[in-house]
C-alpha cells in the first residue's frame, strides 16, 4: 500500500481535496487498499481552511510517504521555514512530490522546481516565474510531470494530476474507472490547455455565438467572414464590426485560435500525421500550421507532441 502525505497549511483551499477522493476511489474502485492518505501540517492538530472547515492533522516528522502533495490556496502563501525544510527533504525520500495549484510556489522555494517544467493556476503563472526565474514555467497546462516532481493548474487540474498518477500506478484501466465513478472526463491531458478559445473569446449576442459554434463545427471549411455572416444572420460588414466589438478580435484570428486548439488536442492525443491534423482542422497545408502553433504556444506542433507523450497522454490511432 502507498502512502500518501496530504499537506495543508492555514487557510488552504478546501477544493484541494478533489484529488484526495481519487486515491479513495482507488481504494473502493480496487476492492483493496492501494493508497493510505495523511493530513500533514506542521504542527499538528486542526488545520483551518479558507472557508472556516477545520481538517485534523498529523505534525511533520520523520515518517516515509510514496507521495507527498503540497495543497492549494486561493493565493500564494508565505511558507513557513519549517514547511519548506520538510519539503525541501521530501523528494530524496520520497518516489515523487506534487503540488496543487499555487502550492507550486512551496515545492519552488524548497528547491525542487530548478530546472524543472511547471505549471500552476494562470493567474500567478508569471508571479511563479518572476521570483524563481531558473524554472521553466509553462502557464497553459493543466498539469506537468518532469522526472518526480508533478505540478497542476487550479484546484479542479489536481483530479487530473491524481488521475494520472494512479494510471502511472495501477494502470488506465482503474483510472478510466475512477473517472467515470467520480463523473469526470477520463482524463485531461497534462498538455491541454487551461483555456478555452470559445471560453476565452466571451462573445455577449446569441448571433455572434452562433457563428462561433458554427465554426467549430465546420473547421475544415475555408470559414469566410461571408459564412461565419450568414451563421449569425448579419451582413458581413455589420458581422465583422458586431464581432470585433463583442470579443476583442476579428473573425479570421479568432477561426485561428479555435483550429490552433482543435489541432493541439489531435497532436496530443492521436498518432495522426501532421499533414492530416493540418488538413482536418482547416489549415491549408502543415507549414501554415507551424507557424499559427509558434505564435500560439511558441512551440512547433511536433514539440507539443512529444510534451504529451512524456506526460504519459494515451495516443489514439483512430
């Protein structure tokens, strides 16, 4: 059975458990306990949340975990010494350390993140790589994995950090099964992003949603101002004008945004050809792909590939 060792701190976000119920439905799901799960802290004794919930604890001390995962809080917070010396001691002795959300910026001042990709929620992503400029910050993630040491996006990402550490553990089968218990997607990839084009986009009018939708939906297609117009019953001048005012962009960068994201999640989870992932979401040809992935990520589409496949992304061949 692997240990687990949970630390939390005052004011720690309580949505950082989500990713405790994975590991206790692996015990369930299993039929036999795969995981023991420890509250740390570092003293002891209730642990207050940020919303007043109180979480009994055990003071840090000598005892071995197979895992230990820094919680999150709605800000970062300023460690302890005593919190960064156990961390700081942790991975020698442990299989891998993991941090939820702006718990990144303990496993960052115990030392752990020097060299290392990591990502945490987007909002601090940069305050993350300004103060510890010597990691590799990569803010669009929804969780990465460089060697032991295992990073997520906000709270709701540690499910999926969970996720695939019991799939690294006990296989996709489980962890496909946990997924399904917990109604979640099995699972999200580590490389996809935190973002949503459509999300992101925030279109106010019904019309103008309704070209967005329709553009989705019909990627492979040239996407003209003329046919994302009629979608939105309105004339191409007063779409173009209506579009730009609602959502920031014109019409053709904003068609780009979503064939980017679109052609990012066939590179990550699928052993397509580039040409074909190029000609299936719209591009004209790989090299104008290329290059909409440079501008976007500041990554060509094979590097997102291979990012996928270290964090242990299933491909599909259909």
């Amino acid at each position: 059975m692997q240990r687990i060792g949970f630390i939390v701190f005052p004011k720690f976000q309580v949505m950082s458990f989500a990713a405790v119920s994975v590991f206790e439905f692996a015990n369930i799901t299993a039929g036999t306990p795969l995981y023991e799960v420890h509250f740390l802290s570092e003293e002891g004794g209730p642990v207050r949340s940020s919303v007043g919930m109180a979480v009994e604890t055990e003071p840090f001390g000598e005892a071995a975990f197979d895992t230990l995962i820094v919680g999150g809080g709605t800000e970062p917070i300023e460690a302890s010494p005593g919190l960064v010396a156990f961390v700081r001691r942790a991975l020698p002795a442990s299989r891998r350390v993991a941090a939820i959300c702006t718990g990144a910026f303990v496993l960052a001042e115990a030392g752990h993140l020097e060299g290392r990709r990591a990502t945490t929620h987007w909002a601090y992503a940069r305050d993350l790589q300004a103060q510890f400029p010597k990691m590799k910050m990569e803010e669009d993630r929804i969780f990465i994995v460089d060697g032991p040491v295992w990073t997520s996006a906000g709270m709701t990402a540690g499910i999926d950090l969970a996720l695939a550490m019991v799939e690294k553990d006990h296989g996709a089968e489980l962890a496909r099964s946990i997924a399904r218990k917990l109604v979640v997607y099995h699972r999200r990839a580590g490389g996809q992003s935190q973002f949503s084009a459509l999300l992101e986009l925030e279109p106010k009018s019904d019309r103008i949603q309704a070209a967005l939708s329709y553009a989705k939906r019909n990627l492979r297609g040239p996407l003209s101002v003329e046919e994302l117009a009629e979608a939105a019953h309105l004339s191409p001048r007063q779409f173009s004008r209506t579009f730009r005012a609602e959502t920031g962009q014109s019409p053709a960068k904003a068609v780009e945004h979503l064939r980017v994201e679109a052609a990012r999640l066939m590179m990550e989870s699928s052993r397509h050809p580039i040409d074909v992932v190029a000609s299936e979401t719209g591009f004209a040809d790989r090299e104008r792909m290329r290059r909409a992935f440079l501008r976007a990520f500041g990554q060509p589409p094979q590097a997102i590939r291979r990012n996928a496949q270290a964090e242990g992304t299933p491909l599909l061949t259909s």
